[in-house]
C-alpha cells in the first residue's frame, strides 16, 4: 500500500524532470526560426479605407516578441508574446497615409538562447483618391467609316487596373497611350460589313482598389463607297502555286490562337510606316473583287506597286509570328504589334533573315517584293487586322490617327 504513493510520486518527478530537460535543451540548441505569417494584407497590393490584417506566428520553443515597423516608424517594439502560437490584430489606416508605396515591416524572434529572429517585409500601397475618367475628345468626334479602325482615348486621374469597352456585343480591352500615362487607349475594328448607323458605347473602368465607374459614349459609323475590280488569275499559275505552297486556310488556323494569345499591351509608339517604297496603290481597301477562284468577295488590305523585288519592311515594332509560302498569299510575313493587331505581308520575292520569334522594329527589312501565291503581277499585298478583323492600314499611317 505503501509502495503505490511512491510510485506515483517517482511518475510525476520523472515527468517534471523530463520536460524541464527537454525545455532546457530546446532552450539551448533550438536553432529553428519561428514562422510568420500576414493575412489580410497582400504584398504589392493596392488598399483604401481602414486596413485591417492579422499577424499570425509560432515557434517550436515558443515565440518572445514581435516588433511591427511602417516606413520604417516603429508601431509597437518587442511586444511580449511568450508563447508557442498566437495571433496579433493590426489596423492599418490607409486614409491617414500619403497614396502610393508603404513598407511593413514584422520581426518575430523566439525565446531560445540563440534568439532565433524572422522577419518580413510587405510592400503594398494606399490609394484613396476618388477614380475620375473623362473622354479626351468630345463624343461628337467619333465617327469611322466602314472596314476602319475607331481610336478612343480617356484621361484618368490616377493608375488603373482595367478598363474595358462594350461596343457592338464586344468588350475590348484598353491599354495605356504609353508606359506610366494616365491617357488609356482602345482600338475598336468596323468591319466592312458594319451596318452604317449609330452605337452606343460604354466604358467600365476599374482602379487597383476595386472602385468602377463607367463612361457612356455614341459613336457613328458611316458608309463608305467600295470599289468593283475583276481579277483575273491564269489557271497554270493556280495549278503551280497549289503545287508549291501550303494550303491558304492553314493560315487562318495558326493566325486563330496568335490573336488570342497576342500580348496585352502595345509593342509600338507612333504612326505606322507603308511597308515599301510605293509608286502606286493598285488596289484599295474594301474593293469588292470578281475572280474565278473565290468568286466575288471584298478585298480587305491594300495592295500597292513599286519596283520589281524592291525592299519591303516592318510598318512598326512588333514580333514575327509567321513566315512561311502558302497558295494564295504566296511568302507570308505576319508580325504581332500588341493589343491583337497584326500586319500581315504576302506575295514576297524573298524573306531576309528574320525567323519567327524575333522582336523586329519599325523599318527593318522583312524581305523583297514579288509575286508569289496568286498575284498577276509584282506588288505587296498589305493587311492589318485587329483581333482577326480586317481595317484599313492606311489610316493607321496618319500622324493624327
């Protein structure tokens, strides 16, 4: 009977004696850091109003103390935690801080010998100021005529982050003029088709807090009278292209996820070059064409003349996505200029030495013209499209475009 108290005495005292070895030697030799971790506040992310986040930590010793700096300023200093979880509230006050970038900054250490510290840093900004837009041209402006590009411009008061027009049953995306301006651009392709009348537009724009506003708008597309040409291929050289160049629909089918995946931003500034040294335009845009082969159907680029094999070159900076002989377009040049708009170059002589995947600029050659593919005579046929819609490359050559 004795003996029992005994044993459970002996229990204990091993128990109490063993965790205060195993307290010590993690004292001593615990060389882990303590986890840390912010929720509710994002790094590089964007906050209006009272921010409010918590600071979680742990540590298999236990934690000491936290200290939490803003830009450097110190919030608390070595707030005693002394445990091995715990949770601290933080409520940031974004309205009382200057817009734009701020820095947090945790330091969690534990309470081993070694006084293992971890510490993160979480950039983030605050933007209170209340999202303005307006329209840079009045709305009474905006007026394309059919198969043209319309070229809407607004100014917001601060960054954004996205705007989006809904026109005709489409949304299209807007990009900034250049890097860094507050003038946000869309270009919105009118097919030839395009019934002429009046449509309303509207811009949803959204800044890095989530706060919208819209702009509504009316644009005018008017008619415009297309040419009849009758064109006439000799059927040797349909025979001997078919023989020589990769079927023409097999173009279409690469230049379908090349829109899709084209990058969302411009890779160009400025007006577009006419892609050769031109003497003559021999074909406008929107011709409605008469040929054996295709039957009547609306020529959508230009085509224009020069002297025989005379060089052709890029219209503006972009990437080349194509180059490659098909049976109709002959050597085909198709270079990305962001944003979904694509200049695409057929019937050339030669290609220089530019491979698909090469970042080209404004002006560097792309090759020599000629009369690959169904073309009677030795000319450039010059295409641009807007997510896979074909426009007017000439307008997109005027300095007030």
């Amino acid at each position: 009977m004795v003996s029992r108290p005994k044993n459970i005495i002996v229990f204990f005292v091993v128990i109490i004696f063993g965790w205060t070895a195993w307290s010590a030697y993690n004292y001593v030799f615990d060389s882990s850091y303590p986890l840390l971790t912010v929720s509710g506040l994002d790094n590089e992310g964007y906050y209006s109003g009272d921010l409010k986040c918590m600071v979680k930590g742990e540590d298999s010793y236990k934690v000491s103390d936290i200290s939490i700096w803003l830009d450097g300023r110190p919030i608390i200093n070595k707030f005693k935690i002394n445990k091995k979880i715990f949770e601290y509230p933080l409520t940031l006050p974004t309205k009382s801080l200057p817009g734009g970038k701020h820095v947090l900054k945790i330091e969690c250490q534990d309470g081993s010998y070694k006084k293992n510290k971890t510490t993160e840093e979480i950039i983030f900004y605050a933007d209170n100021m209340p999202l303005q837009a307006a329209f840079v041209r009045p709305n009474a402006e905006y007026k394309v005529f059919q198969g043209r590009t319309l070229h809407l411009q607004f100014q917001v008061n601060k960054e954004i982050k996205h705007a989006f027009i809904e026109v005709i049953s489409k949304s299209y995306e807007c990009v900034p003029e250049s890097h860094g301006a507050l003038i946000y651009e869309c270009y919105i392709p009118i097919s030839c088709e395009e019934l002429p009348n009046e449509y309303p537009l509207t811009i949803k724009i959204t800044d890095n807090t989530n706060n919208s506003i819209t702009l509504d708008g009316k644009f005018q597309v008017m008619p415009y009278p297309f040419k009849k040409h009758v064109l006439r291929v000799s059927p040797e050289k349909i025979k001997e292209e078919s023989e020589i160049g990769i079927k023409q629909q097999l173009l279409e089918d690469e230049l379908e996820p090349l829109f899709k995946n084209s990058p969302k931003k411009k890779l160009w500034q400025g007006e577009f070059y006419i892609p050769m040294e031109m003497t003559r335009l021999s074909c406008e845009y929107g011709t409605k064409r008469i040929t054996q082969e295709k039957g009547c159907y609306m020529h959508k680029a230009v085509d224009i003349t020069g002297m025989p094999k005379t060089v052709i070159w890029a219209p503006q900076d972009g990437l080349i996505v194509i180059k490659n002989r098909y049976v109709s377009s002959g050597n085909t040049i198709v270079i990305d200029h962001g944003c979904g708009i694509f200049t695409l170059l057929y019937h050339l002589d030669t290609f220089s030495n530019v491979n698909v995947g090469d970042k080209i600029k404004r002006g560097n050659p792309v090759g020599t013209m000629g009369k690959t593919g169904y073309a009677t005579g030795y000319h450039l046929h010059w295409e641009m499209r807007k997510d896979n819609i074909p426009v007017d490359p000439l307008q997109w050559t005027k300095c007030d475009f």
